[in-house]
C-alpha cells in the first residue's frame, strides 16, 4: 500500500470519526451545556484516557511497533505470535493492577486532577462515581492499542482506524436517548454518559479483535513471564511512559488550573475538539503509518527512501494544517457557534471557547509536525530522546499556564500548550537534522514559504468573507449561520486551492492525470 493511500486510509476513517465525534458534541452541548456534569463528566473522561495515552498509545505503540516488526522479519510468523503472547500477558496483567488500585483511590486521583471541585461536595462527588465507571475504558482501550499495533505493523490499517467511530456512535445513542427523554443535567445523566463510555469501550475492541482475526493472526494465552522481549519492551517503553507521562503532566496541569474556574474545564473541552478534527486527521494519519513505513525502511536499509517519506509527509502535514490553522483563528465564535450553540451552551461559552480555540489553533501545525518527526527517533529505538524534548516542553507549558492563568483565565493554559508544542517540534526537528536523520529536499525547501503565503492570503479572503456576510451571524435561524460557515469554509478551500496552483505549489493537472491512471 502507497504511503499516500495508507494516509488517506486512516485519515478518511479518522475524518469519520471526527465527524461522529462532532455529533456527539453538539449532543452533548446542547443536553448538558458547561455546567457540573459537564466538567464532571471532562474529568470522568479525561482519566482512563490520561492512563491510556500514558501507557498505550504513546510509550506502547513507539516501543511495540519496531520490535514487533523486527520479530516478523526475523523469527518469522511463529516467533511473532511467541512474541506477541508475550506481550499481551504483560500488558493485560499490569492493567489489571492499574485498573484495581484505581477504583479504590478514585477520590484521590480526582482530588488531585481537580482540586477545585473539592469546594462543591456534590460535584465532587458525583466526579468520583463518574469516574469509577468510565476507568474500565483504559483495558479496553490498551488491549486496543496492542491489537492495533499487530494489524498496523502488517499495513492493515482500516479497523484500528474505524474502531473511535464506534465510540462516538455509542456515546451518540446515550446522548439521543438523554435528548428524547427531555432528561436535565443531574447524576443519572452523568452515569448515562459513562456507562456509555465503558460500553464503548468494549465494542472498539470487539472492531480490532475481529480485524486480527480476518488478518489471520492469533495471539497464544500466556502467563505473565519475565522473558527477554518484555525485558526489551520495557527498556524501550519506560522513556516513552516518562515522555507520555510528561504529556499527560501537562494535561493534568492544565485540568488543575481551569478546575479553579467555573466551566473552564468545559470551555476547554469544548474547543480541543474543533483543533483535534485536523490534528486527528491529518496527525493520526501519519503517526500511525510513518512509523512501521520508516521501520521496514531502515531495516532494509534504504535511507534515501526514508528522507523521501520523511520529506512527502512533511509536506503533507502542512498543506493540510496551515490553512486549517489559520482559518481557526480567523473565523472561530463562527465555528463555535454553529457548531455547539444551542440548548444548554449559551453566547457566553461561545465567547470563552472561542478565545481557547484560537489560542490552540496557532499550535496546530506543531502538534501534526510532531507527529511525522516522532517516529525519525522511534523507528531507530531511540525513545530517550523524545522524552528528554516532552520534559522541556512540560516544563514550558507548566510555567506559561501558571504565569497566564491569573490574567488570561482558561485561554492562558490554552497559550502554554501551543506554546510548548512549538518548543517540543522544534527540538525534535533541531536534533534529528543535525544527526543526519531528516535531509530536507529541495522540493519541500520550495512548497514550505509557498504554502505558508498561499495560507495568509486564504485568510485575508475568508477574513473579507465574513466581512461581507455578517448579516447572516446575526441570524436566529441555524440553517442562516450553518450556511454562512459552509460558505466561508467553501471560500477558504476555493482560494486556497488556486493559490496553491498559482505559486506553483501543487500541479493539480499532473495530480489529476495521476489519478486517472
């Protein structure tokens, strides 16, 4: 499968998962607003997925996916399923022991995730039962991420791709029985909701399961044994369980700190699922296929092929997330407004989740950068290096939000994040050219400062857009608004994509007679 096509693959099922993910937010603004069960139900939320990116996704799959991959090439299908038990006896063993020590300390992890609902005895109260029932969603979400693995390192990558559709679909369904019954935020809802999450869980992992068995794969049941593979992985996955656990350091911290404003945590919430349609696309794209491309790459030994995927998906990145980025900034109380205003969520949270939404939009490009960078240093087994970067990043981010949080409020932690998500790509990007690593070709030197200008002219001509249709914002009508934003979305894709033409930056007829043939 080409590198493009895999991208596409994985984006256009991320870009469906995105957009289920939108229905339910839009449910979820609308039924619950950004009150107490929404920032409960933020946290409830954010715990298991705090663990799960802490121990599966990021230290995990940089660990897995290589030495798996080494093991199919090496010790062949037999030596890959040994392996593989391995593994998963570990993994399933060690997240058991997780998941118990965290229903019996619940109230202290949300203490100390949330300090500022301990002033509101019901609040904090019903974000502990919240919690308790959605933490289950970090085995099923793990044993994910391990079956994920095995199905990416053989380019299978549909149905790891499609299994966060089933969340949202379920969370889709709890949120319309919630609407149908004319239900009112209080803790019967807020149980709904993450008994949905649990729920979910279960049959995301059903998705991958049946994937691996279509793939012709099975993993042997083993006991948990100290063997020299999980000696291995845990060498290689403990920087990246201190790099993660710098990423989730700086969640936390800024949960902490919006917990000491009414609805921040909402507010928050709210606008990183706008600047994660993009990111999630475009980034989990590449996340998920560059690093078993570039693996199979540099054990074969081809590195000009390795600079050349390096290079494409660069470019990539940045042809999708600059003009993104920029129209976040642009146009985002439209977004916001069209998007979750309704119901519960009142012009005041458009205003608040607006202002976050522009502060994160200005780190898009970073974030997705650091996505195709990443797996430069993974590829190579070398997970201390991204650790060392996350901890500067951590370290920024922490420091900005504290110093921003008196004057700027949520939109302060918003700024640190962005803030140390450019610190964080420009290290990585520094280091891995300086080691020979990433050779930037001249193709790409050129299309950068093109796509950059081509991106600030879209959004001088989206910016006169709304000029122009202004009119149409001050509407109570949701389809005048709704058209309005499909107006300016359709301005900002039609300029962008002449302006690209116009600089020479993409030759739309050679890609059009690519495609035909």
């Amino acid at each position: 499968m080409s590198l493009f096509k895999s991208f596409a693959t994985v984006g256009g099922a991320t870009m469906l998962s995105r957009l289920c993910g939108f229905g339910r937010d839009v449910m979820l603004a609308a039924f619950v607003g950004t009150g107490p069960v929404a920032d409960a139900f933020v946290v409830a939320f954010r715990l298991p997925n705090l663990f799960r990116r802490l121990f599966a996704e990021g230290a995990f799959n940089s660990a897995f996916v290589p030495l798996f991959a080494r093991s199919v090439e090496e010790d062949g299908e037999h030596g890959a399923r040994q392996f593989a038990g391995e593994i998963a006896a570990a993994l399933f063993w060690t997240l058991v022991v997780i998941l118990a020590l965290a229903e019996v300390f619940m109230p202290l992890l949300v203490h100390l995730l949330a300090p500022g609902y301990y002033s509101d005895p019901a609040k904090f109260d019903l974000t502990v039962l919240m919690s308790r029932i959605a933490f289950p969603y970090l085995l099923f979400m793990s044993l994910l991420a391990f079956i994920s693995g095995i199905l990416n390192t053989f380019q299978r990558f549909l149905a790891a791709a499609m299994a966060p559709v089933m969340l949202n679909v379920v969370m889709m369904a709890v949120l319309a029985g919630i609407g149908f019954y004319g239900m009112e935020p209080n803790q019967t809802t807020g149980v709904l909701l993450v008994v949905g999450v649990a729920v979910a869980g279960v049959v995301q992992l059903a998705v991958v399961a049946i994937g691996m068995k279509r793939l012709g794969f099975s993993v042997p049941i083993m006991r948990p044994r100290w063997t020299p593979g999980v000696k291995r992985l845990l060498v290689l996955g403990v920087p990246g369980v201190i790099a993660g656990g710098i990423t989730q350091i700086n969640i936390t911290v800024g949960t902490i700190i919006a917990s000491l404003e009414s609805s921040a945590n909402s507010y928050l919430y709210y606008a990183d699922r706008i600047y994660q349609l993009p990111l999630g696309v475009v980034g989990i794209a590449i996340g998920v296929v560059l690093l078993p491309s570039l693996t199979r790459q540099l054990r074969s030994g081809q590195e000009e092929l390795v600079y050349h995927t390096q290079n494409r998906s660069m470019e990539f990145a940045l042809a999708l997330t600059l003009p993104a980025a920029v129209a976040l900034v642009i146009i985002p109380d439209t977004v916001i407004a069209v998007l979750f205003q309704r119901g519960q969520f009142t012009d005041a949270a458009v205003e608040q989740t607006a202002l976050a939404l522009m502060a994160f939009a200005v780190g898009l490009p970073a974030f997705v950068l650091n996505k195709v960078l990443s797996p430069g240093f993974f590829a190579r087994e070398d997970t201390k290096t991204p650790m060392y970067f996350a901890a500067v990043g951590m370290v920024v981010n922490v420091a900005l939000s504290i110093l921003l949080f008196p004057a700027f409020k949520h939109v302060g932690i918003a700024i640190g994040t962005t803030a140390a998500g450019w610190v964080n790509t420009s290290l990585l990007a520094f280091v891995l050219w300086r080691r020979g690593h990433f050779v930037i070709d001249s193709a790409l030197l050129k299309r950068i400062p093109l796509l950059g200008f081509a991106s600030a002219l879209m959004g001088v001509v989206v910016y006169g857009g709304t000029l122009v249709l202004e009119p149409l914002s001050a509407s109570n009508l949701f389809v005048v608004r709704a058209s309005e934003l499909v107006i300016l979305v359709a301005i900002g894709l039609v300029s962008f994509g002449i302006l690209v033409q116009l600089t020479g930056t993409v030759d739309f007829r050679a890609q059009l007679q690519k495609l035909r043939r």
